[in-house]
C-alpha cells in the first residue's frame, strides 16, 4: 500500500478547549465584557487574531509525527464564543488553507461560549446536526448545549460523534457534581436514541468533561458502552495528561468511542510539543502555555488545555 493510501485508510480525531477564543465585539445577550478592548484583559482585534493563529497551529501540530504530516480530519472544539470566530478560524487564520468545514451549537451558556466541530471535507460528509439542550437541575446555571453530527467518512460508513463542554466546578465538585451527571445523562439518552435507529452505531464522544476518568459522570457514560481511550494518554514531551493544576496532571477533556469502534482504534495521546508548553518554574516539570497568567498577556500563549489525538484505522 502506498502512502497516500495508508493516510486515506486513517482518521485522525482531535478535542481541544481552545480557552476562551472570544471574539472583541460585545454581544448584549451574552456576559462577554472581560473579553472586550476597553476591560481589564484588554482584548483587542490583535490579539483575537493571533490567537487565531495560535490556535490553528496548535490543531495542525496534531497531524505531526516522527513519520508524516497530516491535516486533522475532524477537531472537536471547546470554549468557542460564535459563528464569527469560527469562520474566522476557518476561514482567515493559519488554518484558511486547510478546507475545515465546520459545525456548531448556540448555547444559552451565560458567557456565550459553545462547542464546535470542524471536519476536513475531504474525510467527512456531515448529514444531519443538532444541538441538545440540557434541562438544568437545582442550582445549576443555563450550560453549553451538546453537539450531535451524523455524517459519513470516506468508507461510506456513518460516524455519529457528540462535542460536549460539561459544567464547571466551580463551588466545589461535590456540590457542582450533579450538574456533570445531568449532561452525561442527556448525552446518554441520546446515544440511546442513535442505537435504536441503528444498532452497533460508530460513536465518538469527545469534549471537556471538567471531570476526570474516575468520577461518576464519566462512569456513567461508561455504563452506555462507551469506551474512554484516553484516560492513560500522555504526552511525549512531559505532559502526563491535558491539564495541569497546582503541579498535579489530569486530564478534564476525554474521547469515548463505542464498542463498534474498537477494533479500529489504534492509539491515543496528548498533543505536548514544546511550543505548546511552559517550564513550571513553581512545581517543576511543564505546564501548558496559556493565554493569560491572572490578567497578564502572552502572545505566544496558547490554552490552558493540551489537545488530545486519536487515530482511528477506517479500513
């Protein structure tokens, strides 16, 4: 087989929390002042357009290996304020040459912050999308709707993959941890319904999940068939997972696959190239290299999240 064939034969998955990729223009509806060039963070249209540009080459970096490079087939997006920032993205950043279409949600989020899907037209015709709501619980504030893309890959096979930006835990897991576990219950529900139609559906499920691979959440979704194949990914560069907090790693951003999928998966890991970290001059060892320290600037600031890969073997 040739090269060309083999890249044609492979699907490369990536999930990454872009870390509030804001546009700089105040939308009346959402609370985005912060990111706004009058507010303290000074959020100006050069910024918003290098960060453009460093999130693009931080998703183009995951099609890099010892072996090849490659463009992404389909990136799973998180912390994406609108349409307009998406084509943005797409369509005027580093990634304008790429072709990525792309879908995404309109979330009742109080921020205005959703997820996103894009996908190489090449690798991935979408047939149907749609944005579920999630019913919030006691105590819990309007959140980020979960994305939901049926399309077919270059097999001719359905893929149904869900994006999903779970609740934060902000006040404390314990009291936020109910609100986690009403979004894998809607996702859950919904993987139910994709079933029904069509058992032995091939399902991805990725996102920020604000829970790590043990908690209840994430146990739940498990009980659904779903296979996290990232929970033991790690980086090559250092990273012992996606995120890092007060010197501890740990991965909030996971990809599920369905048992169908399995026997196609070949490996997962965390995208942790230099360019996309930082010495922890506190806890020693890396640390991603995020946009903002406090209310401190950097350029060459990327997320606070790692992006994850996974190859999937089509054929």
């Amino acid at each position: 087989m040739t090269v060309g064939l083999l890249l044609v034969s492979l699907l490369t998955f990536v999930e990454l929390n872009c870390e509030n990729l804001f546009d700089c223009r105040h939308d009346s509806l959402r609370a985005d002042t912060e990111f706004l060039p009058e507010a303290p963070r000074h959020w100006t249209a050069s910024r918003y357009w290098r960060k453009l540009d460093n999130i693009g080459r931080a998703i183009l970096s995951c099609g890099e290996d010892s072996t090849d490079c490659y463009i992404p087939d389909l990136v799973a997006l998180c912390e994406v304020e609108n349409d307009t920032v998406l084509r943005d993205l797409t369509k005027r950043s580093l990634l304008r040459n790429a072709r990525y279409g792309y879908v995404m949600t309109d979330s009742p989020d109080d921020r205005g912050i959703d997820v996103a899907l894009l996908y190489h037209e090449f690798s991935f015709a979408p047939i149907t999308h749609a944005s579920l709501r999630v019913a919030p619980v006691r105590g819990m504030r309007p959140t980020r709707d979960i994305l939901y893309v049926a399309g077919r890959v270059i097999t001719d096979d359905t893929l149904h993959i869900f994006v999903v930006h779970a609740p934060s835990r902000r006040g404390g897991e314990r009291a936020t941890r109910r609100h986690r576990l009403a979004v894998a219950g809607r996702l859950c529900e919904a993987i139910d319904s994709v079933r029904t139609v069509q058992p032995g559906a091939s399902i991805i499920v990725a996102g920020d999940f604000n829970d790590y691979a043990a908690d209840s959440a994430l146990a739940y979704i498990g009980r659904h068939g779903m296979v996290n194949v990232t929970a033991r990914a790690r980086g090559s560069h250092g990273a012992k997972a996606t995120y890092r907090y007060d010197g501890k790693w740990g991965s909030l951003d996971h990809v599920f696959l369905s048992g169908s999928l399995m026997p196609r998966f070949e490996w997962s890991r965390v995208n942790d190239l230099p360019f996309l970290t930082e010495p922890d001059a506190t806890y020693g060892g890396v640390k991603p290299r995020r946009t903002y320290v406090g209310y401190r600037y950097r350029r060459d600031g990327y997320s606070d999240h790692l992006p994850l890969v996974v190859r999937l073997r089509l054929r």
